[in-house]
C-alpha cells in the first residue's frame, strides 16, 4: 500500500448552490490532497485531516458542525410539538428487561422514566417485593449497568458498568443479603466495548471465571481468568483463551447445579462458534467450526447446539457430547431455529420467519408437545427457565404492545401475565401491512408498513423507511413507543426484512456479507420503490434512517440512489469501509465485512464506501448524521468526512448536518439523550418530508 500525503493551498468549502429557504450555509471545511493507492487502485482522500480528533483545529470544527446543527435544527419549528409528545410518549410505567430466574430469587433490570440510568432490582419468585441492589443514579454521572450474573445460589451477583458510553467495563460483586459492594474484587477492563462481558461462576459460588483483556486499554486477546472471592484481581490466574485469537469472543454458559460448563468461542463478529466443555483436566473442545454452531444452551446436563452447516441453514439442534460425538435431537423445519431454552422435561424452541415468531415445547425426545400460545405478531425477548421447573418467565413485546412477562406453565400449556408495562397512549389502533418488494436478483424482500386508519394511500403521505442487513441481527416487531408521534400526524413506517439478517436463517444471512454486501443496499432500495409504487409515499415525501451498520446501509443507498429520498438520518455510521480494519472493533467485524487487505475484498469495498461515491453537484437529499466520540464500534472520524464531502458536493441546497455527541459512545448513554436523539431525528424527518402538526 502506498500513501501520499500533500497539503495543498487551503480550498475552504461550503456548498456554492442555492440554499433551501432558510437554510444556512454549512461551515467552511479546508481540503488537504491525500492520495492512497489499494491494490492499484488511487483512492483520493481530500478530508483525511478529520481523522485527528485530538487536533485544535478538528476540536474547533466539530464545535461549527454542532452549532450549525443546533441552529438550522433549532429553526423548524415541528421541534416543539413533537418534542412535548416524545417526552409524552416516553412518560411509561417502569419497564423491565434481562429476567433471571436464580434459586428462586428474580433478577431484573428496571428502567423508571426519566431516571438518567436502569438500576439492578432483586425479588422473591414469583411475587415478592421487589429491592433495589444496584443503583448506578448514586454514582457518578454517565455510569450504566452493563451486565449482570448471579451466583448459583443467588448470594452474590457480578455486575458490569461503564461510563458515558466509554468501551471500558468495569465488574463489582454486590451481596444479596445486606446489599454490599466488595471494593477488593473489583475487576477493571473486563471485556465489553468491542467485545462481550462474560462471567460463569463457581458451583461453590467461592469465585467466577470471567472475560478481561490481558493488556489495560488493548481491546485485543480477550481471555478468560479466574477470581477467588476477596483476593486480589491483579493475581488472577488465567483460564482459557490466551493465544486462543486476538479477536476472540465468548459466551460462557452453564447448567443449572452448575456441574457442567462451556465456553462458546468466537473468532470475530458473526462467524460459526466452537465449543469447549469444561473438564477435570480443563477445557476440551467439544465442537468447531464445521458444524455452524449458532446458539447453544445447558438442559439439565445435556449441552444442546444449533447447527447450521451440512445442508441445513435454517437449523438443526444437535447434543453435543463430551468427545465431540453428535446426536440428532430435532431437524431442520419450514422456519427457521433461532434460539434454545431449557423446561422441565424437555425444552423450548423459538422459531423466526421473516417478521413471525413462535415458541414451541418439546419433550427431550425431540417430540412436540405444543405450541405455546403467545400473540401473533410479536418478538420474543428473553426466556428465564431451568430443567428443574416446569415453568418459564417468557419476555415478549410488539409494534403495539410494550414490554410483557408471562408466566408458561409447561405441564398446561397456560400464560399468566406476570407484568407489563403500561403505555402512555393508546397504540390499539396501529394498522399492519405488509408488501413485498423484488430486490435486483430477483429476490422476494418482505416489508411491514405501519399506520393509522385513514392514511392516505395517494402518495402524499410522509413515510420512513428503516432496517439493519447485518450480522444475522434480524428487523423484528419492536414497540413504536415514541415513533407513534409520526403515525398520528398522518406518517407512515416501514420496516424492510433485508439480506444481512437470519430472518430467513443463515443462507439470509450470508447473501448480505462479505463480497455480497451489495445485495443488502438493492433489498433496501427495492423496499423503497415497493411503498412509492404501492402509493404509500413517494420520493419526495420518503425518508430512511438507520443506524450502526444501519448508518451504513443509508450512506451506500443515499449515494447510490440519491434522487430516490428526500431525507436521510444516519447515525454512527460507516462510510468509508476500506478503513474500518483500522479500528479494534473493525479488526473484529472482519468476518461480516471483509478487509481492504484482500483485492477481492477491497474490489467490493470500496464499490460500496459511501465516501467514495460522494459525487460533486448531485442533488442529494437533506441529510442529518450523528455520531459520538467514545464510540469504540464506529470511528466518529466516519461521520466527519463523509459529512464534509457531502455538504461539499450537494447541488440540492438542502442541509447537510452532523451533530456530534461529547459524552456518547455507540449509542445513548442516559434516558435523557435518547429522548434527545429522537426528538432531534423526528423533527428532522417532520420538517423535511412535510409531516403536519
């Protein structure tokens, strides 16, 4: 690879076209030549000088781009409205999320609107009272819970926090009886950021094995240590996983007497899993990588897995045993398997096809015993279950339903609603339809379209369009909570089921990786041409938004397709994925996107990088982006140059915005900033598609 770096006579640009009424100018932004040639290939790079977040001069110029954004933003006047009925529409009842059922004691995660952060709650199961353990309010501002795991018997539990979004976790040990913290096992850099935080105690519960990166500020090498209650966490001896992979990820699962262990070992984001079980000589791989292990769980002493590989992409659960020997246990079906709980007798099965899914009890033999009779049209959350209990703590919520726990009982087939949270407005009258699109190769792309009775279906109706496409993460039916807003003042949602995700099981998934990343930006913009052409909206009253990987699926779609939207809201994005290797977590996202190391990678790329196809004098639609700057999963500099290139080169007049967040990470650190980052990309969205007060 050979670089060039020239600076050339300072070329201070701000868009020369006519500006939209009342829409400033954005600041002025030097150019500085800096040429790259990849594989033969001269990448020209003029913002490249943004990448320094620690320079003067790019401290001073994200303070321009957040007054400019604070300015035209604070100029449209749907802000007022819409930032009352987003407050409104968040004013819940406390909501709970991550149940744990432990030796008869509930563990959850509370959040109370507006508290800045969720606290720890523990109470008797079933209907005991509930008692805070951990309050991170008290501590200092910006702290989060991240994580947290009970001991065994539920005398202790691990917690994890970080701080104003920072990649850094730190892990504390509360006591249940008295509610202590025990200063001296404190564990720093404990996982987290760019990779998982994990931790699988000890059946005695006299210490844990947990993750933590051998180097204090490396993300890198994660391992696995083991700490003995009350001694010093410097003199951990290490338990698994050193040399295993620099970009090692984990998951460390147990049965319920805690008898039997395994780690879950990734290399990277989204690849297959190896297994290794636990035994008296120490840990013994039980599976690897052949097998396209997605998901695994303890029932009772049996280690069960979904497999992928071997002609069966929508899943097949397999028991793994202890030397690595195989036995069929329930074979793929029409849907595909998506995860594994563990239930007296048997087990659960949650299905996913597209945006459905179920759950299904089954006898150990494999053998259906039913259904379990939850609502259509949901998604299902956690599942809080042992092999010793006939029943299940079942987490499920909706487009229209916010956060519910039932109660299964397994030997019945019955659903008692434990709890729910209750809403701030009435969502009964949300209407659900759905369309298909037809993507570029002629593949069938679901879309689910969300709206009140009475919407026009003239084309004047303002709509969003969103979804992911990556990482087997799937779109599901999630609660509209704040975005009913849109839909009461005559908008329109749409949610696309894009390759990328495993809606549709693992071959979904692949077919939006890697070198057929494209696949994923045609889904989108087929979805989009399916509302125009079914008169949902039309380009001028179309927006999309997305975020992350999201972010970066509207960058390569707003450049790819610039006259098909008029408004764009991306959020950490990445726009210029040749350099994303460059970061740890890119480093770690290898196996989804690629590297620019490899031509053929590279090739595909940079096709993509939305920086690269920024093309002087397109009429591009308004853009707002967003970043933070202790985001460890998307370098801010991403959103930095790809906001100067664009507010260089749009012919449309139309504002071209970033506003950076100063104590953010990857997302909203706090109650408050998510309120603010919705308000600010609905009003965003209200004022430049036309959606009326």
């Amino acid at each position: 690879m050979k670089q060039a770096f020239l600076i050339i006579p300072c070329i201070l640009v701000a868009a020369c076209s006519p500006r939209e009424r009342g829409v400033p100018a954005p600041p002025p932004t030097r150019q500085a030549r800096f040429d790259t040639t990849i594989h033969g290939v001269r990448v020209a790079d003029p913002w490249r000088w943004l990448d320094s977040a620690d320079s003067p001069e790019v401290r001073s110029w994200i303070a321009a781009q957040n007054a400019y954004a604070d300015t035209v933003l604070g100029s449209f006047p749907e802000g007022k409205w819409i930032g009352a009925r987003v407050r409104q529409l968040l004013a819940t009842s406390p909501a709970r999320t991550s149940p744990k059922l432990v030796a008869g004691t509930l563990f959850y995660v509370r959040e109370t609107p507006p508290e800045p952060q969720a606290v720890l709650v523990a109470q008797a199961w079933p209907s005991g009272s509930a008692r805070v353990l951990v309050d991170p309010n008290g501590l200092s501002a910006g702290t989060a819970i991240t994580g947290y795991w009970p001991s065994p018997r539920g005398r202790y539990v691990v917690y994890g926090t970080n701080v104003d979004g920072k990649p850094v976790v730190t892990f504390h040990i509360v006591a249940l009886a008295g509610g202590r913290t025990a200063p001296a096992d404190t564990i720093a850099y404990a996982g987290g950021g760019v990779s998982s935080s994990e931790v699988l105690w000890d059946s005695d519960e006299g210490g844990f094995t947990y993750t933590r990166y051998p180097v204090a500020g490396e993300f890198f090498n994660l391992a696995l240590y083991h700490h003995t209650l009350g001694r010093n966490p410097a003199s951990d001896p290490p338990a698994f996983g050193i040399g295993y992979s620099r970009i090692a990820e984990y998951r460390l699962i147990a049965s319920e007497d805690g008898r039997h262990a395994a780690v879950v070992a990734n290399v990277g984001d989204a690849g297959p899993s190896e297994i290794y079980l636990r035994t008296p000589r120490g840990w013994r791989r039980a599976a690897d990588t052949t097998l396209g292990i997605r998901g695994a769980e303890f029932v009772g002493g049996r280690l069960l897995a979904i497999a992928t590989a071997g002609g069966t992409p929508r899943g097949r659960l397999l028991a793994i045993g202890s030397a690595g020997d195989t036995t069929p246990v329930l074979p793929q079906g029409d849907q595909a398997m998506h995860g594994v709980a563990p239930i007296a007798g048997g087990f659960l099965v949650q299905w996913i096809w597209g945006m459905d899914q179920r759950l299904a009890q089954y006898g150990a033999d494999g053998k259906l015993v039913r259904a379990v009779p939850l609502p259509a049209g949901i998604a299902i959350g956690t599942i809080a279950s042992s092999a010793s209990s006939p029943e299940a703590l079942i987490a499920y919520s909706g487009w229209t339903v916010p956060v519910r726990w039932v109660r299964y009982d397994g030997r019945t087939g019955a659903l008692t609603t434990l709890f729910e949270v209750q809403p701030a407005a009435d969502y009964s009258k949300v209407a659900v339809s759905r369309i298909e699109a037809t993507s570029l190769d002629g593949t069938r792309v679901p879309v689910t379209v969300l709206a009140l009775p009475g919407t026009p279906r003239d084309g004047s109706a303002p709509a969003v369009l969103t979804s992911y496409g990556g990482f087997g993460l799937p779109v599901t039916p999630t609660f509209l909570g704040p975005w009913l807003a849109w839909l009461e003042h005559g908008g329109v949602l749409a949610y696309a089921n894009i390759r990328g995700g495993d809606e549709f099981g693992e071959t979904w998934h692949g077919q939006g990786m890697l070198r057929q990343k494209q696949n994923v930006f045609d889904d989108f913009f087929a979805a989009a041409e399916a509302l125009v052409r079914e008169r949902w909206t039309s380009t001028q009253r179309l927006g999309i938004m997305g975020r992350s990987n999201g972010g970066l699926l509207m960058g390569s779609v707003l450049t790819q397709h610039p006259e098909a939207f008029r408004a764009v809201a991306a959020f950490v994005g990445i726009y210029d994925m040749t350099r994303h290797k460059g970061i740890a977590n890119g480093q770690y996202n290898i196996p989804e996107y690629g590297t620019a190391d490899d031509s053929a990678d590279f090739a595909a790329q940079y096709a993509y990088s939305a920086l690269f196809r920024v093309k002087a004098g397109t009429a591009y639609p308004a853009v707002l982006l967003e970043t933070g700057v202790n985001d460890p999963l998307v370098a801010p500099w991403q959103s930095r140059e790809f906001a100067a290139a664009l507010q260089h080169a749009s012919g449309s007049g139309r504002p071209v915005l970033l506003r950076t967040r100063l104590d953010e990470g990857h997302a909203a650190a706090s109650f408050a900033q998510a309120m603010g980052n919705t308000t600010m990309m609905m009003t965003f969205l209200a004022h430049e598609l036309g959606l009326r007060q």
